[in-house]
C-alpha cells in the first residue's frame, strides 16, 4: 500500500514472476483506494489482497481451468480482457503429467527423472487439501526458495553433499530475502554475501524438515531412491523454554496502563483475552460473537474450525471466559455485536487474521508499554497464563487442555475425556494479576 502526492492510498501487489504471462506480463498491479484515511485503507487493501492472492493460489496450483483463467483475471485488471498467454509458465508442471504422476505414483521413476519442481508440484497436489492456506503460502515460499539456491535439478541428481551445501547456504540467507524488493532480484551469492541478520537456526530446520518429508514421501512413491536431507537439521542450544519470556505482573501493569481505551479501540480487548485466556494471537483474532458461548452457566470462548482449519486437532477446545472480563464488560460488547462478524472488527489476510494485529501490538508494546525485552512479545501472554497455572498447581493434563496442546499419554489422552466445564472455570480463575 502507499499514497499518493494526493494523500489517497493506493493499493499496490507484486505479480508473481511465473504467473506473469496469465497478466499480460505485468510486474505489478496498482489502484486507487478511493480513500484519505489509512485506517478504511488497511481494512480495503487486506481484502483485496486477499482476492488477488487468491487467484494467484488457484493458478499455480491448477485449482481452475486454464480455458477460465481469463475470466479470473479480467476483473482483477479492472475489467480489461485478458487472453491465454502465448505459453504456460515453465515452472509449473503441466496437468497431463501431474495427472500422469499421481497415477503412477507405485511405478519405478522414468528413466529421463523428475525435476525438482515438478516433484513439488506433485507432493502439493496430493497434500494441498490437508493445508490450511496460510500453511499452502508459507510452505509456497519455502519451497521456491530452495529451488532458488538449488536450481531445479533432477531429483536423482540430489545426493547428500547437495543436501549438506544447501543447508549451509541457508544459514546465510537472511530473513525477509523475498519481501524487501532490493532483496527480490539479488543472486543467492549475493545474499549471501549481505553482512545482515540471518536465518535463524528453528528456521533453517523447518525448511529443511519440510523438504525431507518431501524426500521422504517421493521414496515412499517410488519418485526418489533415497532421502538424502534426513538428519541435517541444525542443533538447537537454547532451550524451549529460554526462547520466550512470559510476562512478569510489572509488565501487564505497565501493558494494560498503556492499553487504548476499550471502547475506542475494539482491538484493545486482545491483550484482555490473551492474559486471562492463554489463547494463541490466532485463535483470538479470528473471534466471532457466536464464538463467546454459555454452557452449564459457564461463558466460554468456542475455539473451533468453523471458518479455516486451527495449527492442531487439540487447538479445538472451550476455554472459561474470565470473570474479570466478564466485570470489565466483554459479554455487553459481544451481545452488540452480530453473531458472524469478527468481534475486534478484523479481517483475514492471505496470512490469516493476526498478521496486522501482531505488528501493531509490537511496536505498541516498545513503544507505549516501553517494555524492550526481545524476548517478550504477544506470545509471552501465553507463557504468563501457563507459568501462573503451574505455580497455582493445576494439573499438567487440564492445562494441555486449556492450551490447546495435545495430551501424549496413552491413559489419559487417548481414553480420557476432557475434563468438565466447572472444572476448567475454577483453574482459570486462579489466575490474577498485581503485586
């Protein structure tokens, strides 16, 4: 988004480099988004993003017919027809041979091999329908930057040494090489060669987790002999628990003092939610009025899948409304409200619903909060509400529960139900803030 000398906002994307011939070879598209405010200009700019993105997804993956691409991306051009481009982008691979591939997927590869590309084509085709869409992106992006060190080589000719110089050439690369547009058109030794920030370790090894579950589902299909990325992830010194720290009761103070009034600001009941729910910024983000419910006399947020897939199957749950909310007025607020639309007034992005949100609160938090600790950040909500219910001796299986993490033990996980609505209540309600 940007504005013009006129002080409208404009709405601007980048046309992905493979589906340009689809848009006459644009590079970019921009338009105007009628509007001086920039508050109606982020609301107006994530929804049409959120279209355009949605047309990129339905292209790449073959989730449209070619013969009606046209019409998908007339209206996007603000109405200018658009024909089929003179050829298809090189880098997808064609319908006939994804068809042709997931058909023979028992049979010995072909003799000429399968591309790099084509083999992620084929392992997206098969695992789309299991992703949610924000998963589909990030995984998008990953995958296209490990063609982009690797180059798109025949899957037979990827052995461990290739591996290996993959994994230390992602160690180099930084954050954000796709985003920033002095970054878009660099070479990887370029990147490489930036005396910037890099990758961190967690990152490189959930690129590299995720091309060896790749590797490993093409031996299973009999594309690949071997999987020669297994075992390269990197070793994580910090423990888990180090990576975040919870907020401490002078932090909340401070939060909640620098907090916007509530009733100007509807985004100001998250933090609220977050500190006495112990939800994830997600969860609470993609709130509906129908999502706060009464059960056994007991308000509770309904944490369910309704409009897109949650992280886990355990992220499904009901978690007691705290009744310091309750007294501060969420129940009034959310009767107001109609019962489908987003409590805080958001909208869903490509990225899903807390994208905006979470950057905002970060510079709210070093901002007004003046609370500067690398370490503290939304999710440190959700530490606070974990540590407070361990030292108030909950259980470790109800806090599964409350949090949304999956129980492992066998007894109590596979053959014991979730513990009751009152029982829950009572355990929220142990938390408190204040000296």
């Amino acid at each position: 988004m940007f504005r013009h000398k006129n002080q409208t906002y404009y709405f601007r994307i980048q046309i992905p480099t493979e589906l340009r011939p689809w848009f006459s070879n644009r590079e970019d598209y921009a338009q105007s988004l009628k509007t001086k405010s920039k508050a109606d200009a982020s609301r107006a700019h994530a929804l049409l993003e959120e279209v355009w993105q949605s047309a990129f997804f339905k292209i790449r993956y073959k989730l449209i017919d070619p013969d009606k691409i046209p019409a998908l991306v007339e209206p996007l051009l603000g109405g200018r027809k658009r024909t089929s481009p003179a050829y298809l982008p090189t880098t997808s691979l064609s319908p006939s041979l994804a068809t042709e591939s997931l058909s023979q997927g028992n049979s010995a590869p072909s003799q000429t091999g399968m591309t790099l590309e084509q083999l992620i084509e084929v392992y997206t085709a098969e695992h789309l329908t299991a992703w949610t869409s924000r998963t589909a992106l990030e995984f998008e992006g990953i995958f296209r930057l490990l063609v982009r060190i690797a180059g798109n080589v025949h899957v037979s000719a990827i052995d461990r040494k290739k591996c290996i110089a993959l994994r230390d050439t992602l160690i180099k690369i930084p954050p954000g090489h796709n985003k920033a547009s002095k970054h878009r058109e660099l070479s990887v030794a370029e990147l490489v060669g930036l005396n910037i920030q890099k990758l961190h370790p967690k990152t490189v090894n959930k690129h590299l987790q995720l091309l060896s579950g790749m590797f490993r589902w093409a031996v299973r299909n009999r594309y690949m002999e071997h999987n020669s990325c297994e075992g390269l992830s990197l070793e994580i010194t910090v423990k888990a628990t180090d990576e975040r720290s919870p907020f401490d009761d002078t932090d909340i103070a401070k939060i909640c003092s620098a907090l916007f009034p509530i009733n100007n600001e509807p985004t100001g009941w998250i933090p609220y939610v977050a500190m006495y729910s112990g939800l994830r910024l997600e969860e609470i983000c993609r709130l509906r009025a129908k999502d706060i419910i009464c059960k056994d006399g007991v308000y509770l947020y309904d944490i369910n899948n309704d409009i897109g897939r949650l992280k886990t199957k355990s992220s499904v749950r009901l978690v007691p409304v705290h009744s310091v909310l309750i007294d501060m007025g969420l129940i009034r607020y959310m009767t107001a409200i109609s019962e489908e639309n987003n409590l805080w007034g958001l909208h869903c992005t490509k990225y899903g619903w807390s994208k905006m949100y979470g950057k905002k609160f970060g510079l709210f938090l070093r901002k007004h909060a003046k609370i500067t600790d690398k370490n503290k950040c939304f999710h440190s909500f959700r530490h606070s509400f974990s540590y407070k219910l361990k030292t108030a001796g909950v259980n470790d299986r109800l806090i599964a529960q409350l949090m949304g993490h999956a129980n492992d033990n066998i007894s109590t996980g596979r053959y014991g139900a979730d513990y009751p609505v009152k029982m829950a209540y009572d355990a929220v309600s142990l938390i408190a803030y204040g000296a």
